[in-house]
C-alpha cells in the first residue's frame, strides 16, 4: 500500500510539475523569467509537502531491543550482520523485481 501511493503520488507530482513547468517557463512573473518562477513554486511545494508528511506519518516502533544491537558487535562484526540482513532481501521475489525493473529504467 504505502510503495504504490508513494508511486501514484510521484507520477502526479510529475504530472503536475510538467503541466505547470511548461506553460509558465514561456511567461514571465513579477518581472522574473517563468521557467525560475516555475522552479521556485515547484520547490516550494516540495518543501511544504515535506513538512505536511513529517507532521502527520509516525515512525514505526524499532523492532527487537537493545540486546539485539549489541549482538552485531562493532567493525567487522556489523559489517558482516548488515551484509547477511542486505542478503535476506534478495530471497523475496518483488525486491528483484524492483532492482531489475529499476536497471532497465535507468539504461
């Protein structure tokens, strides 16, 4: 649910900046070239919708406690317990999707 509003959302924002960034890059504003006006106004929004999503969403609660951290160790230890929880992701079949999926969206 939250990655494909996340991803409705983007496309919109998209949508909508290009609406506006197109057809106000050929005016001008208040004496400033529109296509800055557009920038201005889209970074704007961005910023304010930033702070609504900061506002309203609550960080869900950590999972495990803090025995659980202090198993990992330090140095090598860590490094090695990140790359085996890294690796624990590669076994679901919808993150291949998405990195492959992100790979051919980049070529």
């Amino acid at each position: 649910k939250v990655y494909g509003g996340m991803g409705i959302a983007m496309n919109v924002g998209t949508m909508a900046g290009t609406l506006v960034g197109t057809n106000l890059a050929r005016q001008t504003v208040l004496g400033i070239q529109g296509w800055r006006a557009a920038f201005v106004l889209i970074g704007l929004l961005s910023v304010l919708v930033g702070f609504v999503a900061w506002a309203l969403m609550t960080e869900p609660p950590k999972r495990g406690s803090g025995a659980a951290t202090s198993t990992k160790g330090r140095g090598l230890g860590a490094v090695r317990a990140e790359f085996w929880e890294l690796a624990r992701y590669f076994r679901m079949p919808s993150f291949c999707v998405l990195i492959l999926q992100g790979c051919f969206g980049t070529v």
